[in-house]
C-alpha cells in the first residue's frame, strides 16, 4: 500500500519574511488604533510642536539675516515627526509587547529576531513616512518650495534616520520598565534630536565649536541628509546641484553610518526580549 504524497501547495500559503512582517505589522497596526495616547503621541503632539518651530524661527530670523525659515520648518517638522512617531512610539511598543510576553511568544515561531523587531515597527515607519510625505507636499505647496535638488540623497537621509532611530528605540527599551516610563527614558534622545540636531536652533546659528559637536551627535546626519537632499545646502554654504549635494553629504553619511552601526550593535547587544523576573 502506498501513501498519497500531498503537494506543499496544499498545505497553504508558504511562510516567507513579506508576509511575516505584514502580519506582525498589521496586528501592531491594529494595536496602535486602539492606543489613543500612542495616538496622540504620533499625530497630534509633532504637529503641536511644528507650530513652536515656526516661532523660535521667525525669532531666530530677525537676528540672523538670510536665514532659510521656510526650508528649515520643513525640515524641522520632517525630523521631529520621525523622532516622536519613530522613535518614542516604537520605544512604548517594544516596552507593551515586551511585558505582555509577546515578543517572547513570537520568538518560538518562524519569524527571526530581526523580523520581529521590524514587523512591530512596521505601523510607526508608515505612519511617519506618510506623515512625512504630508509635510513635504504641504510645504512644497503652500511655502512655494523648489524640488528636491537631490532625491536620491534625501531617501538616504530618510533611510538612515529611520533606521537609527528604530536601533536606538530598541536599546531604550531595554532601559524602559513600563510604558509610562518611556516619557522619561526617551527624554534625552529626543531633547538632543530638537535641539542639538539642527531642528530648533539650526546649526548655522550656533557658534562654530557647539555646531561641530553636534554634527556628531546620533540623529545630525540623518537630519542633514535630508536637508542637503532637498535644498542643496546643510547651511554651512550656499546651495549646489545635484552633483554638489553629494561632497556636501559625504561627511554626514559617513557619521551618520557609524551611528547606525553603533545603534544596531547596541539593540543586539542590550534589548530585552521578556520583563526581568
């Protein structure tokens, strides 16, 4: 008697890292409508924080004649809606489904480490890429902006601004017990990204020795990136084209390249994938 070998196909859909990582997002998604004060947090509190920006800008304007205001509050509200939706959201997310043991539940599964870790920060990405795209048209359109001079450089900047922040919400989280302490742990990045990183107080306004240590600081170049990618100047000097860009942003993707490595070493080496007994 033989046995009906049955064709894999049959079985059902086979497993593969797409459609893990959709599905470990679209439960997070789910998760994350359900959360108003995660909510808040995403839409409501960078879009406050814009309408400061332009204030200490135009402040800022009347003592430094030529300054760009227009150019620097987009790229001030990109920033800020990437370091509170990216940033801070992925932190408390981390933080839930780690005392929730979820996190440890979907490491007996087929998902690897780093896909679990994607997969829940899958909701915060898009969100903040849309409302990136958001801020971007409404600027083009209402402040008569120019095109991206360079927008290969600008997806790098926003790759690589996405991706640290991810690795540095994961090692917050390791130093995060509750959800409501992630306000406190989350302080210092996001302080020194508002106002060390050129979105509040630009870094041509600073003196010279305050603006190079900040240029070093984690989040800078990403921000920078951006900046130059769109507008053709990290406002050290006048605007370039597109070829122009790329000297202009080689010091920034390479420092902000080591900061992503340090990151990702950092949320190896640190996350915590179950609450300490």
């Amino acid at each position: 008697m033989t046995t009906a070998t049955v064709p894999a196909t049959a079985a059902g859909p086979r497993s593969t890292v797409t459609r893990r990582l959709l599905a470990l997002g679209r439960a997070e998604g789910v998760l994350l409508l359900r959360n108003r004060t995660a909510l808040f947090t995403a839409l409501l509190l960078p879009l406050l924080l814009i309408g400061g920006l332009k204030s200490v800008l135009d402040q800022q304007a009347e003592t430094t004649p030529g300054l760009d205001v227009d150019s620097l509050l987009v790229n001030g509200a990109v920033g800020m809606v990437l370091a509170f939706v990216v940033y801070y959201n992925l932190t408390a997310a981390y933080v839930a489904r780690r005392g929730e043991l979820v996190l440890k539940r979907l490491r007996t599964g087929e998902a690897r480490d780093i896909e679990i870790l994607a997969g829940t920060a899958v909701p915060s990405v898009a969100l903040a890429l849309l409302m990136c795209t958001v801020v971007g048209i409404a600027g083009a359109s209402v402040l008569k902006l120019t095109a991206p001079v360079n927008p290969l450089l600008l997806l790098v900047g926003l790759v690589l601004a996405v991706g640290t922040l991810m690795a540095l919400a994961a090692v917050s989280s390791a130093f995060t017990k509750t959800v409501e302490s992630a306000g406190i742990t989350t302080m210092p990045v996001l302080m020194l990204s508002q106002f060390g990183s050129g979105l509040f107080f630009p870094l041509e306004v600073m003196p010279d020795r305050v603006a190079d240590i900040c240029r070093l600081l984690p989040t800078t170049p990403a921000f920078q990136l951006i900046r130059v990618g769109w507008f053709g100047t990290d406002g050290s000097a006048a605007a370039t084209g597109f070829a122009g860009t790329w000297s202009t942003a080689a010091p920034h993707l390479i420092t902000g390249s080591v900061w992503l490595a340090l990151a990702a070493w950092g949320a190896v080496r640190y996350f915590r994938w179950e609450p300490r007994r």
